[in-house]
C-alpha cells in the first residue's frame, strides 16, 4: 500500500461527515471500525480488481488522528504521522461515525 498521494480524503469518503449514510460498500457501519484496528483501509477510489497496488484512505487516517488513537497496523500509523492533526469534517467520534452511517438501516 502506497500513502505518499493521498494526503486529503475525497469527497465521497465514508469518514466525512456529509457522506452518504451507510454507504460503506460490503462492511457494517461496526465491522469497519473493528477492522480499521488490525488491517489497512484503501481509498475506494484506487482499488481496482486488476490491481494490486492502491493507496490509504486518508479518511481513515484522519479519523483515527481526530479520535486520538494510533492504527496497530503500521502502514495506517505512518499514513497518521504525515496527515495533519485533525479534520473539521471528518467524523470526530466512533459514537458519531456509528449513529450516521445506521442512520440508513432505520428505514
């Protein structure tokens, strides 16, 4: 996994707090915060089938530096150390995160 382009996240990433609620391709709003612990999480828009290669969501990575929690997996903690500290519209909160991306599920 490569973080040296991806230094902003995109307008469609699920850590924003204006995206779509519950679209957050396979995973449930639990599971991908469960998972962003332990393993990489690649911006959705450089993963491609036929590739290998893909880059860190910045997303994630600020969302981990608003949370005040370091990644366990060392890739993601590196991509932290060279985002900036904190991000005004990325989700502040894993209680936040969770109540936006159900709020899908309600209907």
């Amino acid at each position: 996994m490569s973080y040296d382009d991806l230094k902003q996240p995109c307008n469609q990433c699920p850590f924003r707090v204006n995206c779509i609620p519950g679209w957050l391709g396979p995973w449930s709003p639990e599971a991908l915060l469960e998972s962003l612990v332990h393993e990489p999480f690649p911006c959705h828009l450089t993963v491609t089938l036929t590739e290998k290669e893909y880059k860190g969501c910045a997303g994630a990575g600020l969302f981990f530096n608003n949370i005040l929690e370091i990644s366990r997996h060392p890739d993601t903690s590196k991509h932290q150390k060279v985002l900036d500290k904190s991000s005004d519209d990325i989700f502040t909160s894993k209680q936040r995160f969770l109540a936006h991306h159900k709020k899908w599920r309600k209907k």
